[in-house]
C-alpha cells in the first residue's frame, strides 16, 4: 500500500483510497520541458522557447520532476497538451521506474472519461494488462489495477480487458498482501462480472473461493465489493453450487449474526437470496439452523432496508416448490405477517410479494385464512400505490381457487377497498383488485355483496384501458359479476357494452378470448343480445372465427350464444335449429348466406319492392298494436293488427270474445288471397269437424263479406309514416296455433303429437305429394301469385297454401315450438329441409339402472305425413337428397 493510500477499518472510520501524488520526469514530443518556482510558490513548467504552457502543478524538489495530481482540471490540462499517447509508448520502457511511473500516471487518468476514450482508441490494455505480471512490483499492480477498475466501467473496455486476458491475473492479485490492489482487483472483476460471458470465464478460473476470502477482510469496501460480486455471479446456477461447496452460506450468516457488519447485511442477504434458490443450498441452509437464523434475522432486525431484503430472498427462494415446503416447515409465514406491520413501505411491499410466493403452497394459503388477509386488506387503503398494488397481488393469489379465503377477505370488509383501488393509478393494482373480485364472485352470496356495491360502474374505466392485462382481468370480472339480468342491465345502463365490444378488436389473445367470455355471459338476455349486435359485436366475432389464428372456443361460444337470440340470422348462415331454438314471432327464413355476409332487417325487406329473389318466409302470431273491440267497418285492419295470441288460454280466450261479439270462431276468421285457400281442419279429426259442425249459414255468409272487404293486408305502419313500424300480423298462422293447442297439445303420447302435427302441417301446405308428382305440385306459381298479392317478397308462413320441404318444415318447426314439442329444423340442398326428432325405443333396454338413449328420427311432411323416418336409413338419405 503506498504511503498516500487510506483503507478505512472497521471501528476506525471509512476512508478512501486516495493516492495523493506520484512522480514522473515529463517528457514531452522528446522535449524536457523545465519546471521552475515563480514566486508565488507555484510551479510553472516551460517548453523549450521558455513559453510557459501550464501552471499549478506541485512539483517534487527538483526540476524536470513533475508531481500529477488527481484534479480534474490537470488530467484534462494534459490531455490537451497530448501528453497522453507518448506516456504509453512507456508503459513498455525498459527502465522499470519509468514503467512504474508512467503505470502510476495512468491509474489517476483513466478516472477522466475523455482520457479513457483515447485509451480504448490507442489499444493499450495489453500494455496495462502486462503490469499485472507477478515479478512487477506491488505499487504498479496497485496502479495498474486502478486503471482497468476505472477503465472497467464502461462497457467497450470490459470487452477489450476480457480480451485481452485481464481476468486471470485479476482474480491472482485477490491474494495479494496489499488492499489497494486489491480493492482495485476486486471492483474491476465486479464491473466485468456484469457480463455473461465474464461470469462464465469467472467461474471457471475458481474465483469464489478467493472472493470469500475478502470476506474476512478488515476494510469495508473490500467486502462489500466482494459481497457485490458474489450477488452477480450466484445468478448463476453453478456459481452457487462453488460457493455451497465452498461452505461460503456459512461466511454469509455469520456476516448476518455480527451486528458490528450491519453495513453489509443489505448485500449479504441478496448473495443469500440466490443462493436460496438452489435446493441443495436451501436443504444444507436449512439442516445446519441457517434457515431459522435469517428468517429470525429478518424478524427482529430494526433496519427497514435489511428487512425488506430478507423478505425478497423469501420470495425469489419461494418460487421453487420444495422451498416452499421448507419455509413452511419453518413458518415463515409467521415472520411476513410481521413485517407487514413494519412502518416501512418498502418493507410492506415486499412482505407482500412473500406472501404472494408463498401461496402457491396450499398450507401456506390455509394458514394465511386465519391471519394475513385482514393486514393485507388493510394495506389495500395505503397512501401509496405500490403497497396498494402488492397488498391486491396477495390477495389475488390466496383467493385463486379458495373460496375459503375468498369469504375471509369478504369478511374482513375487502369488497369496497378492491372496488376502490379499481380506480387506481397503477395498471398492476387495478388488475390484481379485479381478479380479487373475479374469484369472490364465483361465489353467489359474495356475487350480490359485489354487485350492489356498482361494481360495473367501476369496471368501466379498466375496460377501456389501454393496459392489456388489465383489459383482460376486467373482461373477466364482468364475465364474473354480470351473471344475472340485474347486473347485465347496469351494465349495459352505465354504458359498458360498448368499451366490451371494442375488446373484441384487441390483438391480445387473452383479452379477446375474456371479452368473449363475458360476451357469453352477457348474451344470456334477448335486450342484451339485441344490444350487442346493435353495436357490432356479432359482426367482429364472425370474423374474428373466420380467422384460424385469432378464433377460440369463447368467441366461438359467444357468437353461438348471440345467433340463439337472433334465430334468423343463425338459421341463414348455419341451416340448422337445434331443439332449444324457439322460434318466436318475427322470426324470418332468408335462406342461405355466406359467411360475412350482411343480413338485412326485416323492416328493409318488407318494405322492399317484389323482385326475383327467393320469398322470404316469416313467422308472426303477434299483430302491431292493441285494436278496439272490431266492428263491421274495420274487419280488415283488425285481421291485419289483430291481438297477439301467444298460448293457448289466450287463444281460447279471444275466440270467446270474438264469438260473444258476433265474429266467427278463429277458423272463420281466415282471410284468404283472391287465389283461394282452404281453411277447414283434417277430415280426419273429430275434434275439427265439432268445430264445423256448428257453422250456420249465416255465419258463411259473414265470411264471404269479410273476405270480399279484405284484398291485400296493409304491413304495419303503411300510410302512417308517424306510427312505429311493426312486422305484418299472420292471422292465418295465428289460428294454426290455436287448433294445434286445441287438437294436439292434448295427446298425451309424444309419438302420437308429432305424427298428428305432422299431417296438419301437410294438409295445410297442399297435402300428400307422391315423388312421382312432386315435379307436377305447382308451389313456385303459388308463391309468386302471394309476392304479387302483397307486394312484397316477405310472405307470412300462414298464406302459404301450396308448400314444398323448407316451407313445411318451417311451419312445423314454429308450430312445434309453441306446443313444446322438441324437434329440430335442418336445411339442406336444393329446397329441401326437414324437421328432426328424438324418441325412446321402449322395446330396447339400456345399461343397468339406465334408459337407452334416444333415438333420431325424421320426420315425413311430404310423401308420408306423419311417417318417422329412422335417420340412419337410406330412406332418410332419400328424403333428404334426392
């Protein structure tokens, strides 16, 4: 150590390594330039003209002796003169004291950043390097070392010491019996040590047992730079395997345990937080007392920083499973319920990030049921952030998956903490808060304390944030929350469909499949349903499926889940209703669209002229406002904008009223096109010819004028352009309801119903049609005949008289449905659609203690009325495609 040199001791204050002067002959372009006193007592220094060109050097005793010091202003007085690059050329000078000085120079001046900068140009860390050779004398390897240590701090001149070979004499001069080298050593290894592939080269030169040996250092600054390195390179799985071998845990702790090194806890406890994550180290930790002594070390330490430390080397060792089960054997959880109570925020914040670690352990999770949660609840309400942020990952984690813990924090009052910090600054707080609420909601007592609290109103602003997880976590806390028609009409009242809907468009994966997922949720009501495809959802969600990449099965569920409330659209894009598609008035058969393809409202198709296309076939039982009693001048518009009929009672109840008022029963009631139609009941059934038999001639005589009033049915709202527009009423249709409900709802065998309905379906769309004839049944003439009648291509089921397979097997869909008779409605090629049922065969026997499963049978609407026909069959093939 060189006499200007000062290592602060332990106990004798801190002190820095300074070296005050040193002393080299200045030669300059291979001049002498001359030093002299002036008479201020400052020298001056002349060039060979006896120009002065630089002042305020201390100068040794003799002339052509030059003191440098270490002023800033001198390095860079130099650097101007350009006596740098001739000083190099002697670091290679074969007087070894020129070599010393020069090597003393250039361990001040490389502290000069515009100084290192030509160094690196001039390419002279072999020659620094060099002077690190074990026969050079210790006071160059102390300048030397000086010199890469500040060279080291920038990254081009780690690369050219690595290199060039620096590390290995490096790491030799850690041994060396002056401190200056080697804490000059040490930082310059810490500074290369940054670099992977350094730590590399560092572990397999065996470096760690000569750093652990620092440890026992005298100096501060040694060990702390020791300790630093060590931090780096334990990152490292092989590096603590070294250091485990080298029994350095114990070196650590009893750096714990010494109170008088409370300057080095801080560093110690981040080598220890490495080396935890290494399960040998952990097991050795933990059988030799180690592991009680820090978590009682972290406990009882009254130093903030030293705590919040040891907190985070629980939790990096706590992501490893077999850690976790050896820090609750340990209780650990004891220890962080403590320091959540520390008065330090970061103490808190990092007590909680324990927590959060240690909760994938499930006696952790039980043991934080009873204590912990309150405190982190508590944190909840902090003035900062961060804690805020920590307090809701925690909570996050020991409610996932645990309803238990869910009710403890529903318990402790966490409901309107969480709903507030929804509101928070921190993107990472309001997601953790929404998953808080995600997991109490699956909880349907929990669900309605959340509800209450306008929860939606809240989840608004998380929706529209521009942070994807938190796009995400809210998408799912509505998905979550909205799972009853209370919730869904806040909201859609305070205005969240609409931030929903544009999640869709996110390129987030996570965030379309939980948009979708709430979508499904929300769908669940027709007004949210219709809402929802009012604002687009249905659209983005049919190309979103379109995409192989970006579809999944909840935006794939979402968009079945929207289609069920917009059967017309859904029968059009996919042929198909399922059972538990009830077709309800409105609903309208296209026909078949492509994917992508818009389909327009009924209100633009109605009011469309009559074209070419292919009739639109609507079903409507409900007419376009309430009438007065009718009377004899408006038969027609009441027949038009007649009651809605929509069950059986009411239908009974209308026909009495209508026969007390002098009208005819509903089958009378029929207005008929001047092409004819014929509105008896089945000759078949008795129950239609009761109703005939009454018929007076009066009353046949009251139909013919009501059906000489009646020409073409005004669609609602024609001629009042003021009046809401409704679709047209089917009074045809209306009745089919009425004598299906009077003559087949009865029937008690299911069978039997859907035979009965069928021939009814038959009879009224032109009745049994041989295959050989069905070339001859002129239907396409009939249609046509009905889109002039109405002038337009939308015809009501009921006026259809003469129909083929797709009208017929409408009709009985939409009749089916209103009896509660189970089928599905399929479409198929070339016109052709049929109607498909499922039955039990009581002659087979199922499993033991079961029923077999159902049967499939189609259903004969054309060749066979009332014909099941088994599915699987070639007869069912024919039916279907030929």
């Amino acid at each position: 150590m060189t006499k200007g040199s000062q290592l602060g001791k332990h106990g004798a204050g801190t002190g820095t390594n300074v070296q005050d002067t040193c002393i080299l002959k200045f030669i300059l372009r291979g001049k002498c330039m001359r030093a002299k006193r002036n008479v201020t007592g400052r020298w001056q220094i002349r060039n060979w003209n006896g120009t002065i060109v630089l002042v305020s050097f201390m100068i040794s005793t003799h002339d052509f002796i030059l003191p440098v010091t270490a002023g800033e202003e001198n390095k860079a007085t130099l650097l101007e003169l350009g006596a740098v690059e001739p000083l190099t050329k002697l670091l290679t000078h074969e007087d070894k004291i020129v070599r010393r000085n020069a090597t003393m120079i250039f361990g001040i001046l490389a502290s000069n950043n515009d100084v290192k900068k030509l160094l690196r140009e001039l390419d002279v860390m072999n020659s620094v390097i060099a002077q690190l050779a074990p026969e050079e004398e210790v006071v160059i390897h102390e300048f030397a070392s000086l010199c890469l240590a500040n060279m080291s701090a920038e990254y081009t001149s780690k690369v050219q010491i690595f290199e060039h070979g620096g590390l290995e004499p490096l790491i030799r001069l850690l041994s060396s019996p002056d401190p200056d080298v080697k804490k000059n050593s040490i930082e310059c290894i810490y500074n290369l040590a940054q670099d992977f592939q350094c730590r590399a080269t560092i572990q397999e030169l065996n470096a760690i047992p000569s750093i652990l040996e620092l440890l026992k250092s005298e100096y501060p600054i040694i060990q702390l730079l020791a300790l630093k390195t060590l931090g780096v390179i334990t990152n490292d799985k092989e590096s603590r395997a070294m250091l485990r071998d080298s029994q350095g845990m114990d070196l650590l702790i009893k750096i714990l345990e010494t109170k008088e090194l409370n300057d080095l806890h801080i560093e110690a406890l981040a080598v220890i937080a490495n080396c935890l994550e290494d399960m040998d180290t952990m097991v050795l930790i933990q059988q030799t007392g180690g592991l009680k002594k820090l978590l009682a070390f972290a406990e009882n330490s009254t130093i903030p920083d030293i705590q919040k430390n040891a907190a985070k080397a629980i939790t990096k060792a706590a992501y490893d499973p077999e850690n976790r089960k050896l820090f609750h054997e340990q209780e650990v959880e004891k220890c962080l319920i403590a320091l959540l109570s520390s008065e330090s925020d970061g103490t808190k914040i990092a007590a909680s990030q324990a927590i959060s670690a240690m909760c994938e352990h499930s006696g952790s999770k039980e043991f934080f049921n009873h204590q912990g949660i309150p405190q982190l609840i508590q944190l909840l309400k902090s003035d900062n952030e961060e804690v805020r942020e920590a307090a809701a990952l925690a909570l996050a984690n020991l409610t996932t998956c645990n309803p238990a813990n869910a009710n403890a924090a529903a318990e402790a009052d966490a409901i309107d903490p969480l709903i507030n910090t929804l509101s928070s600054k921190r993107d990472g707080a309001i997601a953790n808060a929404a998953t808080v609420l995600t997991n109490m909601a699956t909880q349907e007592a929990l669900r309605g304390s959340i509800q209450s609290r306008d929860v939606m109103g809240a989840l608004l602003a998380p929706l529209r944030s521009a942070n994807t997880v938190v796009q995400s976590k809210a998408a799912l806390a509505v998905a979550a929350t909205a799972c009853d028609a209370e919730a869904r009409a806040e909201l859609r009242n305070s205005g969240g469909l609409e931030p929903l809907v544009e999640l869709l468009r996110s390129k987030n994966d996570e965030v379309r499949r939980h948009a979708s997922w709430a979508m499904t949720v929300c769908a669940s009501d027709e007004l949210m349903a219709t809402e929802l495809c009012r604002l687009g959802a249905l659209d983005i969600l049919e190309e979103i499926n379109l995409s192989v990449s970006r579809k999944n099965k909840f935006s794939e569920a979402a968009y079945n889940k929207l289609l069920n409330n917009n059967l017309s659209l859904k029968y059009s894009q996919t042929g198909y209703l399922s059972s538990s598609n009830i077709i309800g008035d409105g609903f309208y058969d296209y026909g078949r669209i492509n994917p992508g393809t818009k389909l327009l409202p009924l209100k633009d198709l109605c009011l469309q002229e009559p074209n070419d296309i292919r009739a639109i076939l609507l079903v409507n039982s409900k007419s376009s406002d309430v009438s007065p009693p009718p009377s004899t001048e408006d038969k027609s518009s009441d027949i038009g904008y007649g009651r809605s009929i929509s069950s059986s009672s009411s239908l009974r109840r209308a026909s009495k009223e209508k026969t007390s008022a002098g009208v005819g029963s509903p089958t009378e009631e029929k207005s008929e096109p001047t092409s004819g139609r014929n509105t008896a009941l089945s000759k078949g059934t008795t129950k239609e010819k009761g109703l005939r038999k009454g018929r007076g001639k009066k009353e046949e005589e009251k139909v013919k004028e009501e059906e000489e009033l009646i020409t073409v049915p005004k669609w609602a709202g024609e001629g009042s352009p003021e009046k809401e527009w409704y679709p047209p009423f089917d009074p045809d249709f209306c009745v089919y309801v009425y004598e299906v409900t009077k003559s087949i709802l009865p029937i008690n065998s299911i069978k039997e119903q859907i035979e009965a309905l069928a021939k009814y379906v038959a009879e009224k769309m032109g009745g049994t049609i041989p295959k050989d004839k069905l070339q001859d049944f002129s239907w396409e003439l009939h249609i046509s005949e009905l889109k002039f009648q109405l002038k337009s291509n939308v015809i009501p089921i009921g006026h259809i008289k003469k129909g083929i397979f797709y009208h017929r097997a409408l009709l009985f869909k939409a009749l089916a449905d209103k009896i509660g008779i189970g089928c599905s409605l399929i479409r198929g090629e070339y016109g052709r659609a049929w109607n498909e049922v499922k039955l039990m065969n009581k002659s087979q026997k199922g499993v033991i203690g079961g029923l077999p499963p159902p049967e499939v049978y189609l259903v004969d609407l054309m060749f066979h009325p009332g014909g099941l026909i088994k599915l699987k069959s070639r007869e069912a093939d024919l039916y279907r495609f030929l």
